[in-house]
C-alpha cells in the first residue's frame, strides 16, 4: 500500500474504541464531586486531559488548562465535551477532591 492512500484521519470505530479505552482505564477512580448537582466534565476526561498534558510536559494545573484549551479541537474530536474543556477551576476542585493514592493504584495497574 502506497502512502498516498493512508489517511491520518481516525476512523469513527477507532475513536469509539479509544473514547471506550479511556473510561475503563479509569472506572475504578471513584469521583469524589459525585455529591455535585452540577458536574459537566466527567471524570475519566479530566484524567485523559491531565496525563496528555503531562506527558507534553505541564508540571503545574494551569498548565493543564492551557493544554486543554490549546487543544480543545482536538479533545472534542477524541472525546465528548459537550461544554468544552474544564476551566482551570474544575481540574484543580477535581484533583483538591481525589484520592491521590486510589489514582496512583489505577495508574500503576496501566504500567
């Protein structure tokens, strides 16, 4: 097969399998904003968020927000963010809320 004809373009399936990769890799972190009546980025996202930015080298949450924000077209097209990327507000309220040492677990099963 020729270069010409390999899309760099995800396929609908391959991004349903990936959204789908995302939220099992993550189901076993318990929310802790789940008391919230007003929760619009789930959890499994912020995760995904985070750890793509920490991979591209953010050291620090605001630097999260701006990779997201950043980024945001390409989030929404592997993810559904109905309201668009968390504010920097949310990840920290987020990351103030988890349990560092049940995400550590989750973290260390993936490696």
């Amino acid at each position: 097969m020729s270069r010409d004809n390999v899309s760099n373009q995800p396929t609908e399936d391959s991004v349903d399998t990936f959204r789908e990769s995302i939220f099992e890799s993550f189901s076993e972190v318990c929310d802790p904003r789940i008391l919230s009546s007003s929760i619009r980025h789930e959890l499994p996202h912020i995760l995904f968020m985070t750890l793509c930015a920490v991979l591209c080298g953010a050291n620090k949450l605001k630097e999260v927000a701006v990779y997201a924000k950043e980024r945001e077209d390409w989030l929404k097209s592997v993810l559904s963010l109905n309201y668009g990327v968390p504010s920097y507000s949310t990840f920290w309220l987020t990351f103030v809320m988890l349990d560092p040492s049940e995400f550590q677990g989750v973290l260390m099963k993936k490696i």
